[in-house]
C-alpha cells in the first residue's frame, strides 16, 4: 500500500494570518476560513487537538455532568481565533456550504 492511499492531503488548507472575530459575520471570508481549518488529532493527548476540543464541546452539549465552559490558551497565531470562527459557523449553520466543508475536514479523523 502507497502513503497516497492513506493519506489525502486537504488542498485548501492554510494557516490564516490575523482572523478575528469581526471576520464572523464577513460572508466573503467565512467559507474560506472554514474550508482552509486544519485539524488535527493525537490519541495520546486528544484534548490538545483540535478534534479532541470539539468532542470535549460535544459532550458538553449532550450531558450536564460535562463542563461546559471550554477555554483555549496559546499565543498570538496559533489558530484559536481560526478555530473559533470554522466551529461557531459550524453551531450556527447546520445546512449549509461551510457547515459541509467543516464536517468533510472533521470526518477524516474518525
């Protein structure tokens, strides 16, 4: 078996310079935003990756044992704000073309 077979390399995905939150409600910007988030997963430390902090805000919404305040500390252009905007358009938008491109980039770590 080839690498290219197990791995597909995300062909809109870029590292955003200076998103922030003003950029949520850009309509111009949100599908590229969305569509360019990289995410990413470690077993071994999963609530330090991105898919790891989205199932972490999935549970919280489906049980109220879970905590449901999340908060993400890094510095300046890491991505949280990147992360922040793909996620929210993803909460708001459920049936639309960011909410699939942000659910393609999500499926392939499952």
């Amino acid at each position: 078996m080839l690498l290219n077979q197990l791995v597909e390399i995300n062909q809109k995905g870029s590292i955003a310079s200076s998103v922030n939150f003003g950029m949520l409600d850009d309509l111009k910007k949100n599908l590229p935003l969305c569509e360019s988030f990289i995410f990413n997963y470690d077993s071994t430390k999963p609530e330090l990756s991105t898919v790891g902090i989205l199932d972490a805000v999935r549970r919280s919404y489906h049980s109220p044992n879970q905590p449901n305040i999340h908060l993400m500390i890094q510095q300046y252009g890491k991505g949280k704000s990147h992360f922040a905007i793909a996620i929210a358009k993803q909460l708001n938008f459920i049936n639309t073309t960011t909410a699939r491109s942000l659910l393609s980039s999500i499926s392939n770590y499952q």
